[in-house]
C-alpha cells in the first residue's frame, strides 16, 4: 500500500533573496533573481526524491499576506499575533472598498510549473485569515456583509485558477484556526471561520473537493509558535467538518501523539485523506527516517493506512524573513520524510 508523501509550502529564502524581496521588490533585478531562485529551489527540491513540490514560496512575502502585495487600499495597524518566544506578526487593515486580490497564487504556481518535472502543488491562504483585515469600527460605504462576499470570491478565484492551471493539489493554510480557541474558548470564532471557509469550499464539485486540502498548525515562525498551548482534542473535532478531501495536520512536535491519534480516528470520515506531520520544523535537530517511519506505524494504528499521507508540520519559513531554519536543514528533514514514509510502506505491505 502506497504511502503517499506530500510538503506544506516554504523552503528558506537565500539572503539575497530576502534583502531584494524587502529593499527593491518592484526592480527588474528582483524580477530575475526570483526566477533564478525558483529555477533553484525547484532543482533542489526534485534532488531530494520528493515526488510531489512545491516553489517553495520563494515569492511570497508571506503565506498569509501574498494577495495584499501592492494594494494601495491597506494599511498598518491590523490584528496582532504574539508568538511564544516574544515576537509577534502583525496584519494589515482594510481601508476602503471593493476588496481585491493584488496577487493570485496562480503566478507562483505557473512560474514553478515551467521549472519542474514532477508535480506542483500550491497553498493559499484562507478566507477566514483575510477576513481578519476589516476594520472593526467598519468602511463608511462598504459593510462588513459587502467585504465577506467580495472576499469569497476572490478567495474561489485564487483557487479556481490554480486548479485550471493543473495543480496537484491546493491546499489551503488554516494556521488561525487553532489561534481561534486561544481567542475564543467557546469555540464562536472558530466555527465561524469554518463556516467562512466553506462557503468557499462548496462552489466546488465532489471531484474538485478531492483535489483541495487544509493545513494546520499552531504557526511556525522564527521556530516558535502561537497556539501550541491550545489543546489540539479540542479543536480537530470541528476541523473534520471542513469539505474538503485533504487534511495537512502538524502531528511531529505533540508531546501526546496517541490522544491526537486517537481524537483522528473518532472524527475522520470515510474518503478524507489525513496527511500527519512527521518533520518538526522547529526543531533543528534533522528526524532520522527510523523517527519517522516509527511516527507513521504508530498513525497506522489509528488511521486506515489507505487514508494515511504523510507530511511536515508546517512550512520551513512560512514568512519571508525567518532566517531560523537553513536550506541545507529543510532538505535533509525532507528526505527523512520520503525515506522514513517509504520504509513505513514495506513494513505496513
């Protein structure tokens, strides 16, 4: 039985990389720096035996920010989110209407497509995350209600075009949603941003479902993370009601693996693959593939092994800017993972 074996999203940016993207974006030096990085990651990325890539985002600002580039409609000031360590991020807001993308991932998508020679999938940032750039004192002529069905739309546009452009899979980063239930102990938020996400979901046929996919986490960035105090149990119940096929679920860095696991079993539904996570990408200390292999038999006992996919936890610098994690680091935890999955295959066959 095979195993299927799939990345989030980001690999680092190279330091030349990172001081054009945020000192010149706009430059033609940066226009073909990207491209020789991108030709770059690609090669590398084939070179570790992933069967399915990524771009690794080398164009993104961030995961979450990339449609906001280049609006003039935004500004400082938005929602902020404080990480474990001490730093935080924070959102832009929304100044005015109509809401429009100012980039769709489809670019990142076809550029890395040109590149490649195994498949390409493509993550995109969810509804829900956006939703978070309105104002709460409200846009005199725009309402709140005007904001949400401009931003469906676009939202089903980023995705759309990446399906029609032949992406493996889109897999769209939900990393807000367990940060929800340290906002929102009552679970509102979180529904409700399930609920936002669907509405996008079912403009989608069954087929088109099968092809779309969530990722959580509880953020990764500068190797801290947000919400990993929540409890998990606590929030994957709502999570399995999402309609999608694919669920991408950081699963490495728990310390209590065998209630997650447990919690799974009891909430997946028949035909939804459920992606684990067995590459801490917090971690600098590189999993041997023994690790993971032994983080996939014990999922097996869990989850029907034909419902079973393996990836990492998050992506390896999910903003453009974190220099915590090396190039050289992300491959070899990456190749632990193929490694460690195929030897998961031989001894579950």
């Amino acid at each position: 039985m095979k195993i299927p074996t799939e990345p989030i999203g980001s690999i680092p940016r190279s330091a030349e990389l990172i001081e054009a993207m945020t000192s010149q974006p706009n430059s033609d030096y940066f226009k073909k720096l990207l491209a020789r990085e991108t030709e770059l990651t690609v090669r590398e990325f084939e070179e570790t035996g992933s069967p399915v890539i990524s771009d690794g985002e080398q164009s993104k600002s961030s995961f979450v920010t990339y449609p906001l580039q280049g609006l003039s409609n935004i500004s400082n000031g938005g929602m902020k989110i404080e990480f474990a360590d001490g730093h935080s991020r924070q959102l832009p807001l929304l100044t005015e209407g109509p809401f429009r993308y100012g980039n769709y991932a489809v670019q990142y998508l076809t550029m890395a497509q040109k590149f490649a020679k195994v498949p390409v999938k493509q993550a995109v940032i969810s509804a829900s995350a956006l939703s978070l750039i309105y104002p709460p004192a409200g846009i005199k002529g725009y309402s709140q209600s005007e904001f949400i069905e401009d931003l469906i739309n676009e939202c089903e546009k980023d995705i759309r075009q990446c399906l029609e452009q032949n992406a493996f899979k889109v897999q769209m980063d939900f990393t807000e949603g367990r940060l929800s239930l340290k906002l929102d102990p009552s679970g509102g938020v979180l529904r409700q941003f399930i609920a936002l996400n669907n509405r996008v979901f079912d403009r989608f046929s069954g087929a088109e479902q099968k092809k779309l996919g969530i990722h959580v986490c509880p953020g990764g960035d500068i190797d801290s993370t947000h919400s990993a105090d929540v409890d998990y149990t606590l929030f994957l119940p709502e999570l399995f009601k999402i309609h999608v096929g694919n669920f991408y679920l950081q699963l490495a860095s728990e310390k209590n693996k065998e209630k997650i696991l447990q919690t799974i079993r009891a909430n997946m539904k028949p035909g939804q693959m459920v992606y684990i996570g067995v590459i801490d990408v917090n971690n600098p200390k590189i999993e041997t593939p023994e690790e993971v292999q032994n983080i996939i038999l014990e999922a097996a006992r869990y989850i029907p092994v034909n419902q079973l996919g393996t990836t990492d936890d998050c992506g390896f610098s999910p903003f453009c800017d974190d220099k915590s994690t090396s190039r050289e680091t992300a491959y070899s935890k990456i190749k632990s993972r193929i490694r460690g999955t195929r030897m998961a295959e031989e001894k579950l066959s």
